[in-house]
C-alpha cells in the first residue's frame, strides 16, 4: 500500500511540473510537437528511473552523517552531507551522457528534433529535484527510491505530454495577438496546475477519515472512564452512608 500511495502522490500530487514548477525550461521549449515532447518524457522517465535509487544509495552509505560507520567505526563520525550536490549532478550526468549516446544511436531523428535539450537534462531541476526531494523526504528504502523515480518521472511526462497536445490543437485556434505563444502557454499550465490540486483530495480524505475515527475511539475511551469514575464514586457514597448508618 505505501508503494502505491508513493507512487500516485508522486504523479499527481507532487507532480514536478504542476505542484513545483521544475524542469519548466523544457517543459516550455520542448513541447510544440508530442513526438518530441514523447521522446524527451521517455527520456526524463528513465534518466530519474536510474539517478534516485543511485542516489538514495549514495546518500545512506556514504553522504550521511556517521554513513561511513560500514567502513569501520572510526568512520562513524565523517558527515559528507555537503557533497550532496556534486554528487548528485555527476550521477545524474553520468546518465544524461548514457540516454544521450542511446538516442543518438537508435533514432538520430529524435536526436536532431530535441537538439540541445537533451543533454540539458543533465542540469534540469526537475532531475536533481527527484533526489534531493528522496533525500529531504527520508524515503526509507531503496525500493520506495525506485518507486518514487518512475512516478516522478511519469507525472513530468504526463505534464509535457498533455501541454504538447494542447498546443498543437491551439494553432488553430483564435488565440488573441497578445497571447499567442508562451501566453497561452503559460495560462494553460497554470489552470492544468488548478486541475491537479484536486487530487489531493485522494490522500487527504483518507487522512482524514482516520483522524475521524481515530478522534470517535478517543470520545470511546474517555466516556468509559467518566463512566468507571461515576460508578466508583456513587460506591464510596453508599459505602460512607452504609458506615454513618
């Protein structure tokens, strides 16, 4: 269950694009054609697939504070938490480097049409986001790291995707002078935005329908003892009025 709770929240609710706003550069500039806005949503989904689970390891064995204690316990005290930067970005460069020698290879197409944008990601904040939300979260293990790369990964290209679609069918249409462009764009990005705030809704009632019963078994347990308390009491009067009889 907490799987996929984590992995929900982190598409819909926690969506890098409409609840944060990273990666907003190629969300923006990549988005005119949904083949490109594909290739380049594939491409974030595996780069963040591959980066968060590295990354949460990296952060529970070396980058913590008292991480190092496997190598022994003079170790335990080294707190490497200030590489966290360095560390994440040459991860995530490292990937980057991979998607893009992969691509280049298997569809020189895809290569020319994403052009600078793909090597970009290597500095996209929406990829050093997912790890360093991992890190801040304190996800627990490494499954749930893996877990929350690919929703991430998959709300971003839900987010390019619909924007790509969106914009390919407003050419034709009559989009005032002052707005056409990143206008419009913006205005749609900001109602999508609106529409995914409702699926808060999906956790926060659940959240709240346990601290509903949660509050009726404590209302429970404190009339019990009100109740014990008038029962004890009314027995000392009757055995008060029994000893003055």
């Amino acid at each position: 269950m907490e799987h996929v709770e984590l992995f929900f929240k982190s598409i819909f609710i926690d969506n890098m694009v409409f609840a944060t706003f990273l990666g907003m550069c190629s969300y923006l500039a990549v988005s005119k054609k949904v083949s490109t806005a594909v290739g380049l949503g594939a491409a974030v989904i595996f780069v963040l697939a591959i980066t968060v689970p590295l990354n949460w390891l990296l952060d529970q064995y070396i980058l913590q504070p008292g991480a190092l204690s496997w190598l022994g316990a003079e170790y335990a005290s080294y707190d490497l938490s200030f590489l966290s930067f360095i560390m994440f970005i040459a991860t995530i460069a490292t990937m980057v480097q991979l998607v893009e020698i992969v691509v280049e290879k298997f569809s020189p197409s895809l290569y020319n049409s994403l052009g600078i944008f793909l090597p970009l990601i290597a500095v996209n904040c929406a990829i050093l986001g997912g790890s360093l939300f991992m890190q801040s979260r304190e996800i627990a293990t490494l499954g749930l790291a893996l877990n929350y790369g690919i929703g991430s990964g998959i709300g971003w290209f839900l987010a390019i995707l619909a924007i790509a679609a969106i914009r390919e069918k407003i050419r034709y249409s009559s989009v005032p002078p002052a707005l056409r462009g990143l206008g419009i764009t913006f205005i749609i990005t900001g109602l999508m935005a609106i529409g995914f705030m409702s699926f808060g809704g999906m956790l926060t009632g659940g959240d709240e329908g346990a601290k509903k019963e949660e509050k009726a078994a404590s209302i429970e347990v404190i009339e019990e003892e009100i109740n014990k308390e008038e029962a004890t009491t009314k027995s000392d009067l009757e055995l008060a009025q029994n000893t003055n009889k």
